[in-house]
C-alpha cells in the first residue's frame, strides 16, 4: 500500500526536478505579488504591518491556485492518468501522493520564503514565525481542496478560470484562521493557538475527505 | 461459464447512441477482434469494458462477477493499451516501466525491467527520456508494460498503428504466446491480425 505511495510521490518529484519552471514560476509569483503592494499602496511601517498578513495569505492562495491547474491536466494529456486509474491500488492513495508532491513543489517552497516576505512587511519575528506555522499548517489544505476542485474541471474548456471560482470560496475559512493567527500574534502570542488549531482541524478534515472526494471526482472527469 | 461476459450493453456519447444490446461472452484463450468503421464505437467500447466509461446499461461479468463489484481485484487482472501511450516523456523507459510495475502492484528488479525494453526492441535506449523516442519507439515502450506486468485480460486499443514491421511481429508473437498462455485479448484494429494460434473471434460494430 504504501510502495505505492511512495512511487507516485517520488514520480511527481522527479518530473518536477526535470522541468524546474513550473516549480520556479508559483514561487516567483507569490514573491512578486507580495512586493507590488508596498509599491502600490505604501511604504508605511504601520501600514505595512496591518497589510502584511492579510497579502502574504491572498498571494499564497493565488499561487497555489496557479499551479494546481496542472496537478493532474499533464496525466491527462499523456494519457497516464487512463493507467492511474486502472490500478489495482486505491485511487484515493494515488491522489493523495499526488497532493503531497504537489505541496511539496508548491506550498512548501512559499512557507520557506515566508521571513523573506515577512520582513519586507516589517514584520515581528514572533509574527514571522507565526506565520510560517500558519502556512505550514494551512498550505495543505489549500493543495487538498483544490485538487478536488482540479479532478472536477479535468479536461473542460476553460477549465482554470471556472477552477477558481469554484475554489477560491472554499478558501475562504483557510484566509481567514490563517491571516487572523498573524494579526492576533501582535497583540498576544498565547491568543494565536485557537487560529492554529482550528487551522489543523481544518487540515484533518481535509486530509480524510479529499483524497476520497478527488479519486472520485477524477473517475467522472476521464469518462 | 465463459470467463468473460457482456450483457446487453447500451453505450451512449451525449445523444448519439453508439450501440444497444451488445451480448457476447468469451472463453480463455480467445482473441476478439473489434472491428468497425470510424466512429463506430470501438474506443467507447473498449473503455466500457475496462470500466473507465459507464454504460447506460447492461452488465460487464469477469469470472462471473460484475466488474463494478470487483473493483481494484478486477484492475489487478487487466492491463490496457489506449489511443495515448500512458507514458511520461520526461522518464526513461526503465522508470517508466518501474511505475507500471507498481501500480500492477508487482515487485519487479531492474534487471527484469531491461530485459522488457530489450525484448521489444529499445536494447540502448534505455536511459533516455521518453519524449526523444519516435513514435513508434514510444509505442513499444508501451508494449513493454504488457512484459512487464503480466496478467490475464489484455484490452489494446489500435496497438498496431505506427509500429514497425518487426514491432508488429513482435506484437504479434506477443498475442500468440499470451494465448496460447490462455490469456484473454480484445483488440481493434484496422489491420489484420496474422495470429499463428488461438482462437479468434470477431465483432462487427455499427453494421
């Protein structure tokens, strides 16, 4: 069972190694959507504070927005996803080392960068740190919710822009818990844990319901 | 009781009714060829009875079973050739072949693995990714997943087109051993099948 696991996780892995762009490009663009809001708006210390947290999150869910219409649109083409599902192996396990290599490439990466960009912002190092807790813990979810959304819009004509819509609501709670633990974090460090930990339920739900709910998703998009 | 049966199949694409009642069982050992013009539903049909497309009716009976009951332990005894390789242009054909193998569930050596690329034919070819290959190269490293992982059913799709005379007799004298092994083959294709054994069956859609 869990052989399989790991050659799929390894297989998405070694794809990613050898066609870095794709890799390259959510990562620039959260970098590069973060550090057009001081420009724009202000290059206030305490505006920039209050900002901070709020556009790290709406940066992150774009970017992993951005890479999620290819999870499973290059298996579709080449005709792998066809095999993927005629596996004698659980589909659900499949997906879900499909997820796991997608955050590993694409939400892991951001949650690296995250002092960088916090201290663009000014940003506290408790701040800081809070955050990168928040996007460790919630960037997952974002990768398990939105491959549900991506295995539903699997080979539809314009399929990126209805994914968003359809996505970028659900999104929402994550924003939400995920920006509040940051703000919260400045007033009282002890005040962030009910954030978090909601945050982490979130991910549990996420993590039993989505591999399920995409496995079965992908099965109706390949008729 | 014939080791696979199909029972008044109803396919449709969106409201065009591709074909109805479609009744036909097969024994071990037999090879049937899906014949029909283009459109006729021949794909549809083969992805029916993988069970990546659901019919609008009828049942699909392996060893007696529905195989919407049997699930994974019916994916375990098929392999399936499409219309699309099913394989990843930036992987070598050895890590090609090393996926197919797991998802087969089967614990395969890399010895096993050159020695299935070397037998159909890419003995040299082995360490380059997939996406250098021609055309036919890419085919045969998709014949090579039916050495590799064996089992009973074998459902190939047009596995004919762009492949080379020699890729062709060697296909061919693949389909004859997995007969004469008892193994069970639906195929279309547009060209004839000059099989030396077995026994093969033959089904005409859209007449």
């Amino acid at each position: 069972m869990l052989r399989i696991f790991w050659s799929i996780l390894i297989r998405d892995l070694t794809l990613a190694l050898r066609r870095r762009t794709d890799v390259l490009t959510t990562l620039f663009f959260f970098v590069i959507v973060i550090s057009l809001f001081p420009l724009g708006v202000s290059t206030e210390r305490h505006i920039l504070q209050i900002l901070g947290p709020g556009v790290v999150w709406v940066a992150a869910l774009l970017a992993s927005m951005l890479a999620l219409e290819r999870l499973f649109a290059a298996d579709y083409d080449d005709g792998t996803l066809e095999q993927l599902l005629l596996a004698a192996q659980p589909l659900a396990l499949i997906t879900l080392a499909k997820i796991t290599a997608h955050w590993l490439l694409t939400g892991l990466p951001l949650v690296l960068i995250a002092p960088l960009v916090g201290m663009q912002y000014h940003l506290s190092a408790t701040a800081i740190q809070v955050m990168m807790v928040s996007l460790l813990i919630g960037t997952p979810i974002l990768s398990l919710i939105g491959a549900i959304g991506a295995a539903l819009t699997l080979g539809l004509r314009g399929g990126g822009i209805l994914l968003s819509l359809l996505i970028l609501p659900l999104y929402i709670p994550v924003l939400i818990y995920g920006a509040g633990a940051i703000e919260v974090s400045a007033i009282s460090l002890s005040d962030t844990q009910p954030y978090l930990t909601l945050l982490g339920a979130f991910l549990m739900v996420a993590l039993i319901f989505a591999p399920v709910a995409s496995a079965a998703a992908l099965r109706i998009s390949i008729e | 009781m014939s080791i696979f049966e199909v029972n008044t199949l109803d396919c449709r694409r969106g409201d065009r009714r591709l074909f109805a009642d479609l009744s036909f069982c097969l024994d071990a050992g037999t090879l049937l060829h899906v014949r029909g013009r283009n459109g006729s539903g021949k794909t549809t049909l083969l992805r029916a009875l993988c069970g990546l497309f659901t019919p609008e009716a009828g049942e699909i009976r392996w060893r007696g079973t529905s195989i919407r009951d049997l699930g994974d332990d019916y994916r375990r005894e098929l392999r399936y050739f499409g219309h699309l390789n099913g394989i990843k242009g930036d992987l070598t054909g050895i890590e090609n072949l090393r996926i197919a193998a797991a998802l087969a569930g089967l614990r395969v050596t890399t010895s096993a693995l050159w020695a299935a690329l070397a037998r159909s034919g890419l003995g040299g070819f082995e360490d380059v990714p997939t996406r250098m290959l021609s055309q036919g190269q890419k085919k045969r490293v998709a014949l090579a997943r039916l050495l590799v992982a064996p089992a009973p059913l074998w459902i190939l799709d047009e596995p004919f087109t762009a492949l080379d005379v020699d890729a062709v007799a060697l296909l061919q004298q693949l389909l004859t051993d997995h007969l004469a092994a008892d193994g069970l083959v639906i195929l279309t294709t547009h060209q004839e099948v000059a099989l030396t054994s077995g026994h093969i069956a033959q089904l005409e859609l859209g007449v």
